[in-house]
C-alpha cells in the first residue's frame, strides 16, 4: 500500500526522475540548470527571479535571449558562472531549433522539387 508521491511537493531534479522533463515548469527546468540558490533563496525561486528580468514584447523564456550575462548578473546569486550557463543554454536552444528549421524545411521541398520535375517529365513526354 504504497502512498502515491506528491509531485507538487518534490524538487525539480527529483521531479525530472520520476515524471521526465516535459512534465517541469520552465521554472523548475531552469533551476535545475542553475542548481543551488543563495541563504535566502533556493534554485526555484532564482529561476523564477531570472524568467521575471524579461519584460516588454518577448516575457518569460523567449525574454532570456535578449538579456546580457551582465543583465543577468544583476539577480542576486546569478554569478558570472551560472549567468554563462544560461546564455549557453539559449545558444544551444536556439541551435537546435534553427537545426530542426531547416531539416523541415529541406525534405518537403526536395519532394516538391521531385514531384514538379516528375510532372513537368511526364507532360513533356504527352506533348511528343
């Protein structure tokens, strides 16, 4: 009679291995990113600190890739170090959807371009 974990309850690295990663806030996946907090203030809420330094147009997560390491400097507890992590973190981020753009974008058109010659071939061939 096993009583059912409190997922709310746990933290986000623990959280991580026992549902997997698309079951963490933005929040509880930067702060395992970030990884220890200060005296006052754990992981979680330097992350929730971190995601609030975005303002304007772009808030939250799509917010960070304008913020300098300076500007993230400025949470108390973001070191040089962790601010680095995260810019890197955006960098590999932005990457990886830019990788995954342009595989998309290259095997439709490949086909499209493979479908159109194919026609156009056929209809020249009825002509004759």
């Amino acid at each position: 009679n096993q009583k059912e974990p409190c997922y709310e309850e746990m933290k986000p690295y623990e959280k991580f291995m026992a549902k997997g990663p698309e079951y963490l806030s933005e929040e509880e996946l930067l702060a395992i990113i970030i990884r220890t907090g200060t005296r006052t203030m754990d992981a979680l809420q330097l992350a929730k600190q971190v995601l609030a330094l975005s303002k304007g147009r772009e808030k939250g997560l799509l917010g960070l890739q304008h913020l300098s390491v300076g500007d993230l400097c400025k949470v108390n507890g973001i070191g040089r170090v962790k601010a680095v992590k995260i810019k890197c973190l955006i960098e590999l981020s932005r990457r990886l959807a830019m990788a995954d753009t342009r595989e998309r974008l290259q095997l439709p058109n490949r086909k499209l371009w493979q479908t159109i010659i194919w026609n156009d071939c056929g209809e020249r061939k009825r002509r004759k």
